[in-house]
C-alpha cells in the first residue's frame, strides 16, 4: 500500500507541475457531467435493429435442405439504453431453434414458421422489459426432399462480346453439369440452369473466372460456383470453293453449271479456320427457280455454312448452266 500511495502522489506532483490546480478541477467536473449525462441517456427508452441468428435443427438425415432459411432474423426491439447495449456487446443473443419436425409439411416438401411462433420465440430470449415493435417478415419457409436430385447443363445468361478484329470461339465451364436437389415438380421442368447475369466487354485474351450459377427459389445446386473459360480468336478473311449443287430436278433431268464451283468468302477465326472443309458448305441452283424466270445466266445462293463463319459472300451471284436430258 505504502509502494501505491508513493505512485499516487507522484502522479499528483506530475500533474500540479505541468497544469494548474484549476484546470485539473474542469476536468474532473466534466468528466463527472459526461458520465451523468451518459447514465441519463442510458436510461430512456430506444428502437433499434438487432439480427437474431437462426438454424433449423433435428433434421432427419435422409432430409435435404433444399433452400434454407435467412441465417438471422431481423427485428426491432423497445427497451432501455442499457439493455440495448447488453444486446449489442453483452453476448446475449442466442440462436432461435426451428425444429423440423414441427414446421416440415412433408407432403409439399415445404416448412413454414408464423410470425406468432417467432414471437414466443424471441420474447424466450430477450430481456424482460424489451418489447418487439417489428419483425421483417410473415413467415420463415424453408424447403426440403428426400435425395430426389438431377444434372442438368449450364448455359450463358448475358452478352460477351470481343474487342475488334476478335471473335469469341468459344466458352466452356468447369463443372459443365450441376446436381439439383427440388421437389418432383421441379426436377421435372428445369432442364438447364443459366449463369449469373454477365455483361463482358471487349474481349482479347483469354478470361478465366469463377462465376455463381443463377439461384432458384427451392432448389439446392451443387457447386453453386463454377469456373468459366472465355477464348477469344483472331479473325481473318478467308475463302474458299464450294461445288455447286442443283436441286428441285425433276426425274431424267440433269443441271450442269459452268463453271461447278464458286469461291465463297467470308469472315473467321484464325484457329477454326484450319479445320474448315468445303463439304460443311451448300451452294445452290433451283431448278425451278430457273424454269419460272428463265435468262441466260442461272442465280446460285448459299444454303448452309458453318456457324462460326460470319458474313459469307459468293464472289460471282450467277453462272452459266446447261440441262440436260439424260
């Protein structure tokens, strides 16, 4: 004791050197007005926001959550400043348990919990003297089944688009497939699911991102993340011959074009271009087109081309032709 006191008048000597004994007497007043005015405001009446967390409890083990419950409720609760603070900093909130077996309509493979039962709930967990004046929502629902489940594909929701002088060659993902869980009526009419909303602009290099499937009310998707490769491919101007193909010709009649092939340009990547042959294009010339307007010179169109080739063009739109008798 004796060592403490020698410390506290130290401290008193330290203080009276560098500040006057009046100042030193504002402080402690104000220091003593604060905490008054603390303890007053402490003392009235407040609503504030607090999260309740929430969990679903003796779930069967052959039961999937398919699409759970908000992790926390939000609510807004009446009471004192200084019971709002235990709430705050005091440890006090404890998760409210929603017994499955309770709430589970297994019939419809739907849980749903009343307003009225999240307020015993609530009021089971708070003090005495706080008062629920909101809850934001009617009801909790959950949904659930029994390991019915499916793969189904992903496919792109949104625009990709390439920077100049590119063209985006293709787009994969990682899983390609995802497992649904959802009730029968679900599993029935989902035959894909989509990405998130994408919106990708000026693509030139190759894009790898991770990437979240688009959610649906009820279903439990696995992995709800995926890995989605873009890879963009220069284009160039290419072409190529093509043999031209007679149709609509009657039995006995045979159409010769002079001359049978016709170069066909168009636009592609550097990549695909490689692999092009000429056989995954159609050029035509319509026996009947020819017979109801008859001129010297036949019209030929293209048919079919592949899909990644873009803006296909024939150097020459009409050729010379001869029928036959056979």
């Amino acid at each position: 004791m004796r060592k403490y006191t020698t410390h506290i008048k130290d401290l008193g000597n330290f203080l009276l050197k560098y500040f006057n004994r009046e100042f030193l007497i504002f402080v402690f007043f104000l220091f003593l007005s604060s905490m008054f005015w603390l303890v007053l405001t402490l003392n009235q009446n407040y609503d504030k926001e607090i999260h309740i967390p929430i969990k679903i409890v003796n779930v069967p083990q052959n039961v999937v959550i398919t699409q759970n419950i908000t992790h926390t409720l939000d609510i807004i609760v009446r009471d004192k400043g200084f019971a709002l603070l235990g709430y705050t900093y005091g440890g006090r909130l404890q998760p409210i348990n929603i017994d499955f077996n309770k709430y589970a309509n297994k019939a419809t493979g739907v849980g749903k919990v009343m307003v009225g039962d999240l307020h015993r709930s609530l009021y089971a967990i708070l003090y005495g003297s706080s008062k629920i004046t909101s809850i934001k929502t009617d009801q909790l629902t959950f949904f659930f089944n029994y390991g019915q489940a499916k793969r189904v594909p992903i496919k792109l929701l949104g625009t990709i688009e390439a920077a100049k002088s590119y063209h985006i060659a293709q787009i994969k993902f990682w899983p390609s497939y995802v497992t649904i869980y959802a009730n029968k009526h679900l599993l029935d009419s989902i035959q894909w699911l989509t990405t998130e909303p994408l919106n990708i602009k000026n693509v030139g290099d190759t894009i790898m991102q991770t990437i979240y499937v688009q959610r649906i009310r009820g279903v439990k998707i696995i992995p709800e993340r995926i890995k989605m490769g873009i890879y963009p491919d220069i284009l160039t101007e290419e072409s190529i011959e093509v043999p031209i193909t007679a149709i609509n010709m009657p039995a006995g009649k045979v159409l010769r074009t002079f001359p049978s092939k016709v170069k066909v340009n168009f636009t592609i990547g550097v990549s695909r271009f490689r692999k092009l042959r000429a056989d995954q294009f159609i050029v035509t010339a319509d026996y009947e087109d020819i017979i109801t307007h008859p001129a010297e010179k036949c019209n030929i169109r293209i048919k079919k081309y592949p899909t990644d080739v873009a803006r296909p063009t024939l150097e020459i739109q009409q050729v010379d032709y001869l029928i036959e008798q056979q």
